[in-house]
C-alpha cells in the first residue's frame, strides 16, 4: 500500500505506499483507539523532530501521499483509522478518524492487520488483511472510495482479493511495473506449513481482482529469516512486501520485513528484479539481503514493516527531492510485546540504483524535517 513518486511509487495513477501484528504470536493488535492529538508541543513543524512520531504503539505504519497530502495508516485490530497531514513531523498532532468498522460474524470481523491505502484508476483502496476470529482464517480483503478525500465519503467492501489457493494471507500492496499492477502480499505455502510465510506475487485485472495464479517469489532460507522473538530458529519469516524503485529508468526492488515481528531480529530485507526481469518469474528476482536492522547502540529493536513517502521544495526555479521511509520499532531489548512506535528518517541510494537505509535513528534526538516543511 501510490502517487508517481520519485522514489517507488511508479503506479501508473496510482500512489504507493506492511504481519507484523498483534499480541502474542497471532493475537489482537495491543493498542486503543486514539483518535486526539498528542503532545502538539513537543515538535516543532517544518523545523525538527524526534522519533518516534507518536509514542504509542502504533504498529505496521504506512504512508501514501497525494495533492500535497499524506495519509497514514497502522494495524488497529477492530476497525480502519486514517490520519491525514500536510507534514509528517507533526504526524502525532493529526486527527484520526475511524474510516470503516466490519459487521460482525463475518470472515472479516476480526483482527485487522496492516492496512495499506493506494489511489489507483481515479479512487481510493484499502488493503487489509482479516479473519473471523480463528488465527489460521486470515485472508486479504479491499475496499473502494471514490470520494477525492478518503477521509470523507464512503468506503464500499469489494470483497476478498485471491487467487484461487485460498491460502492465509496478509500484509497485501500493490506493485506497478512497466504499466501492469501486480499484488504482492505475505502468505503460507498450505496448512501442513502453517506460520511459514512467503511472500508471493500475482497479476491484476483491476484493483480488486487477480488475473492469475500467485507465484512465491521470497522464501525464508536465510538465518535471518528464521528468528523467533526467544532467539532461536524457527520455520521462518518473510512479510511485509512493499516496493520501491527510484525511478522509471532504476532496478525494481520490493523490501519486506524477516524473522518473527516480536524478536529483536526483526529486520528489513531487500529482493532485487534483475534487468529485464519479469516479476512473475521466481528466479528473476535477486540479490536477497538485509538492509536495516536493531541498532542496540541507539536503543532501537526489531525495526520492520515500512512504508515511502517523498518530499519536495521547488525555490528558484530548482526543485529537491528527498526520499524517506516510515517503520515501527520498539525502544527497549527482548519486549516481543512492547509498544511497537512509528518512526520515519531518509532514504538515500548507491550508485547502482540500490536503496541505502542506513542506520536507525536514536529516539528523542533532534533530526531536520523533511524539506517541504522547511519551506521559509
């Protein structure tokens, strides 16, 4: 869960964008609806801020942007909340409002997990992954607003998004790649391999319809993929999936998050789409590898599930561009259920195209707003 950003977002139309859950190992999201701001005088907008951008958990964050707006979103477990703002460093002082509560006794009742917005072909989507309350009954499912603000308007159930497996899915989005939108989402192989997650890939007709079957395209084989939150090793985990590219002309990547959300090990990886690879094709898809992980040092643990947004300030005739990510993390060693806090910094890229994640950012340190708010 896209504008035509400079940075992933090259969905035709469409913007861009995370299961990290719960409580426990497949339980409820550990949070209560918070719909005030919180501490509007701690940041300073358009000037500094300080990770975490709210100090609640807040897990599986995700941003998209369109019309100079950002909306963001995270896994509230009974219902869909969207925030809405012009500057992201001032995201705690956003209102939230609940978007769309499921009707009760359905296969879609319960445990809401990573919701990702998109506006594609002129609406609005919502990805989200649910069940009836049994954890091995998550699927994904869609809803639609046509409305030009997705704060307001009405949300309309399209119904479930799969392929004809029927497999546990969750943490679906949205992969556009040479102006063919593709759903990429983290999934179990069969019941016989129940918590072994993949992730997989599968074309689409339109927003709320696949047009083939899925094709697993990352598989846990690495140590570390395969943490477990008490360190040892286990079947292994590989979700999130959200692509990312820096430009129409750079190398398709999708990063996803690996090992079990709960551990310290919790990371972000990167797969790589070779040249004139089809996504569609397993072995097209290369140069596995972790890309940002637990800094102990600035007391940040078990760092996943992110999502891409830009910023941009055009001044005398120049514009810059500047690319950044969000992520949920927690702030104190061995908490596989602490309080899992949004958090964002810059992206920047190597000379091959690659994305740089650099190191994680210490919590409660002044760090520049992204350029659009430093526009005085």
């Amino acid at each position: 869960m896209k504008l035509k950003l400079t940075i992933s977002l090259v969905l035709a139309a469409a913007l861009l964008g995370g299961a990290c859950k719960k409580n426990g190992t497949y339980g409820t999201e550990d949070t209560t609806p918070d719909l005030t701001p919180q501490n509007p005088t701690t940041e300073v907008p358009g000037v500094m801020f300080k990770n975490p951008l709210i100090d609640v958990s807040r897990a599986d964050p995700y941003v998209t942007q369109k019309d100079g707006n950002y909306y963001f979103m995270y896994t509230r477990g009974s219902n869909l909340g969207l925030r809405k703002t012009t500057k992201m460093s001032a995201l705690s002082q956003a209102t939230e409002r609940v978007i769309w509560t499921p009707p009760t006794g359905t296969s879609y009742s319960s445990n809401l997990w990573a919701p990702e917005i998109h506006y594609l072909a002129g609406k609005w989507y919502i990805y989200f992954a649910a069940n009836d309350g049994g954890q091995d009954t998550h699927r994904m499912y869609v809803l639609e607003n046509p409305n030009d603000d997705p704060t307001t308007g009405t949300w309309t159930l399209k119904g479930k998004i799969s392929d004809t497996s029927d497999q546990w899915a969750i943490d679906g989005s949205v992969l556009t790649y040479n102006g063919a939108n593709y759903f990429i989402w983290s999934g179990w192989n069969s019941p016989a391999t129940r918590y072994k997650q993949y992730i997989y890939i599968a074309p689409m007709t339109n927003p709320w319809t696949l047009s083939g079957e899925r094709v697993m395209i990352s598989s846990p084989t690495n140590v570390w993929e395969k943490y477990e939150p008490s360190g040892s090793q286990g079947l292994g985990v590989n979700e999130g999936p959200i692509m990312l590219q820096k430009d129409a002309n750079s190398p398709l990547f999708v990063i996803y998050s690996a090992s079990r959300y709960g551990g310290d090990n919790y990371c972000l990886a990167q797969i790589q789409l070779k040249n004139g690879g089809n996504p569609l094709v397993t072995e097209d898809w290369i140069n596995k590898k972790q890309v940002f992980v637990t800094n102990a040092q600035n007391g940040v643990y078990g760092p996943g599930h992110n999502g891409f947004f830009t910023s941009s300030l055009t001044k005398n005739g120049t514009t810059t561009t500047e690319n950044w990510f969000i992520y949920h993390a927690r702030s104190v060693a061995n908490t596989s259920n602490g309080a899992r806090t949004p958090r964002m910094q810059k992206l920047t890229w190597n000379s091959d195209g690659s994305p740089n994640f650099g190191v994680a950012t210490a919590t409660g340190v002044d760090i520049p707003a992204p350029i659009n708010e430093n526009a005085n």
